[in-house]
C-alpha cells in the first residue's frame, strides 16, 4: 500500500498567494543575478534580519505599501510585506545550511575533550 509519509504535504498551500512572494524573487533577480538567493551568505542571520526590520518599518502601518528601493532600482513595485517573508525564507534556509554544516563538520580532540568535562565532573560533590 502506498503511503504519502515523510512528504512535503503542498495541498493547503494556496497558489494564489505566491504572486507577491515571486514578485520579491524576481526583484532580487534583477538587483543581484538569478538564484543569488541560493548562494551561501556570510553574516547572513544579522543581514536578513535588519533587511526584514528596514521592509516591516516601510509596510508596519499599511500592508500594501511598495517598497520604494526596489522601484528605485529596478522600477518593480513588491510588496515589503513580500520582501518581510522573503527574507524570513531566507533566514530559515540558511539557519538549517548552517546547521547541516555543523552536524557534518568532525569535532576537534579538543572540542571533544571540552564536552566531555562536564561528564568527568558529575558526581563530584554529590
């Protein structure tokens, strides 16, 4: 018996509401190269965080508000609420690389030897 486990379940996600989301895309496609985006980001937590807090500070009062730098630059109008849940896309993706990079990077003798002090000393004083 076939069983859908373990997939990615798309159903609930609405088409309709990616519009805005492609629109940001393509504005960064323009701005920098396509798929940029995928690229490894240094400083990418710090970078993608005040981009979204310079987007929410443009659209926290209307949620439709053009983010004015993008038109400048490349003459698109998105949403900065688009570019707030891009760059939050963004801080996910690279959360988890870095992540991965961490679980796949062998530990030093002397990382393993700090981590295991904690264990040497349990029981002292008890």
């Amino acid at each position: 018996m076939k069983t859908d486990g373990g997939k990615q379940k798309w159903y609930a996600m609405p088409l309709s509401m990616l519009p805005p989301l492609a629109d940001a895309f393509h504005a960064g496609s323009l701005i920098y190269a396509p798929f940029n985006c995928l690229e490894p980001f240094e400083d990418s937590e710090r970078r993608f965080w005040d981009s979204t807090m310079r987007h929410l500070e443009v659209c926290q009062l209307d949620p439709l508000a053009i983010d004015p730098d993008i038109k400048k630059k490349c003459g698109l109008e998105v949403y900065a609420s688009a570019c707030v849940a891009f760059n939050q896309l963004e801080r996910i993706r690279n959360a988890k690389r870095r992540l991965q990079e961490q679980q796949n990077t062998p530990k030093t003798k002397g990382a393993q030897i700090i981590e295991a002090i904690p264990n040497w000393f349990r029981g002292f004083g008890e």
